[in-house]
C-alpha cells in the first residue's frame, strides 16, 4: 500500500488500511529510539515548521524530536515570536514560510478546523498537532499504537474513555481510530460533558463509572478542561472526583490485566488517582515515548517515503 494523502487532519476521514500503515510504520521508528544512535538521515535535506498557537508540552517537543530523529530541519513558531502579533493572518503567515520552500507544517490552534483552513491554501503537507475540540490525529494514533503493543490487538478489546469527553478533542480522535479498528468503545462522565448524539459515532454512554468500567480491557482517562469550560458544568471537584475519579478500588471492576492511559497533562487526585498514575497497569510513560515514534512515522510518510522501509533504516544506519 502507498500512502497518497498530503496532509494529516483527522482520523476520522483516513481508512482503517490507513490507520494500519501509520501504526505499521511506526513500529520500525519505535526500534530507532532503543539503539544507542537514535537517528536516521531519511529526512535529511526537508524542513518542518512547528506552529503552536496553544501550550504544549509533550506534543510540541515529541514533533520537534520526531523530526530531528530523522534529520530534517526544523523552524520552531510561537504566538509570541510570529508576526501574528502584529496583526498578520494565519494564512499570510504559512504562505510566507512556504516561500521559503518548507516541506511541512505542523500546527496546533485553538480554532477548530484551523489545519484544514491552511491545508486547502498552501502546497506544503499539514499535520494537524490539536485544533479546539475538533481533532488531535496523532495523539490517537500513538494510544491505539500503544495498546495494540500491550495487548497485541485492537479488534475485539472493550475501551473505556473516561472524563471530560465535550470538551476532548483526543476523545474524538481516539474514537474514530479504535471504533475503525474494531474496538468497543464506551464513553463515560457527567451528562454535562458528554455531547449529545455521540451515539451516532459507534460508542456506547454511560453516566455510571461503577458500571462502565467492569470488564474493561483498557480504560483512558481524560484531563478535566477546566480552561475550556463554561461555569456551572461541575458542581465541585470533590464531587467530580467522587464519582469519576478512576481509583484503585474502582480498577477491581475491570479486567484483571486492564491497561490504563492519560494523555497528559494529569490532575491528579481528581481524574486519577496517584497510586493508579503511577501504578502496574499504567502506560502514560510509553504514551510519551510511542508519541515520538508514531510522529517520526507521520513526518516520514507525509514527506513522501514509501516501500519497505525496515530495510531503508537498515540502510541508512549502515
């Protein structure tokens, strides 16, 4: 199979062949990042630019990473060092870089449908790193990466996203990759964070944690967005927390091997409790490494690379 897309802004719109190549391919980045030299020349020669108009943490430095494992060039752009403080316009701004024959774009905003805007006007591929509440393609595909590498498969396993499911555009990502793939998925939370009509995507509802979370193989649990949120969603935290706060004693409902997954950042004590964060089940940590792998797999693909590339590694490590 040949990837023939320019851009990556959802997931929703790729194939379930699709998804399988990106995690597919990132498997043969994933073994890069054990060896003592972690970098491979494959991108040697492109430039990237990383665009983030939101806070980030982990996405923006897994980007910047991903692409100096495989050598390309980065440009690295904030609100506060753009001419967007100036009054230039997103798309002024892209097509300005793009003069300067860049390869990629990566880009997250808070307005959703941000990527899609830029990916329609420039020639340069887009990758979608989070647009408002709309999508976040990659942290999707790095969870569905990191269960089918715990549990050896997505079809057939009971997901459970758990949390502040309105408001997360990683729900919605994680959603469309893991129903594709054949994933049960049940979403649970206040009725005031759950949209309405999300039935319609191929999940089930429940407002009950207790009773979501028997059986489930994997449960993800979402950060509390607060900052998104208007007033009176939430009665209080400690009520919030009472009743969804993924605990140890609520983890004996679910399978006895249940892999549990954030995507950071964690409020602790409130969505999650510490001693599960950091306890047997979790893989929040290999969350963050496989980001890195998956991202490496996204830059390679969208830069145009194609054929076995297991061997292409082999190739230009030697």
């Amino acid at each position: 199979m040949k990837w023939n897309r320019k851009d990556l802004l959802d997931l929703e719109s790729l194939s379930a062949a699709e998804i399988g190549m990106l995690l597919d391919t990132a498997r043969s980045f994933r073994e890069i990042l054990d060896r003592p030299i972690k970098k491979v020349p494959i991108l040697r020669g492109k430039t990237i630019v990383n665009m983030f108009f939101e806070p980030s943490t982990r996405t923006s430095a897994s980007f910047d990473m991903a692409a100096k494992r495989l050598m390309a060039d980065t440009v690295n752009i904030s609100p506060k060092t753009s001419a967007v403080q100036k009054g230039e316009t997103l798309l002024d701004t892209a097509r300005n870089l793009e003069a300067m024959k860049i390869d990629l774009v990566v880009i997250r905003h808070s307005a959703s449908g941000a990527p899609h805007f830029l990916a329609s006007r420039i020639r340069a591929g887009v990758v979608n790193a989070g647009d408002g509440q709309h999508a976040h393609p990659t942290q999707g595909l790095l969870d569905m990466y990191t269960i089918r590498e715990k549990r050896g498969r997505l079809d057939g396993l009971n997901v459970l996203i758990v949390g502040d499911v309105t408001h997360s555009r990683v729900a919605r990502s994680n959603i469309h990759g893991l129903t594709k793939l054949g994933a049960r998925v049940t979403v649970c939370g206040p009725s005031t964070l759950i949209p309405p009509g999300i039935e319609q995507l191929g999940v089930k509802v429940s407002y009950d944690l207790d009773e979501a979370i028997r059986g489930a193989d994997v449960v993800n649990v979402l950060r509390l967005q607060l900052e998104r949120q208007k007033k009176g969603l939430l009665p209080s935290l400690r009520e919030y927390s009472l009743l969804f706060c993924v605990t140890e004693e609520r983890l004996k409902r679910a399978k006895p091997d249940v892999t549990i997954m954030h995507p950071g950042p964690m409020n602790r004590g409130v969505e999650i409790d510490p001693q599960v964060a950091d306890g047997a089940h979790s893989v929040i940590l290999d969350q963050v490494t496989n980001g890195v792998a998956v991202r490496m797999a996204v830059l390679y693909l969208l830069s145009g690379g194609e054929g076995q590339l297991a061997e292409a590694i082999k190739k230009e490590a030697n």
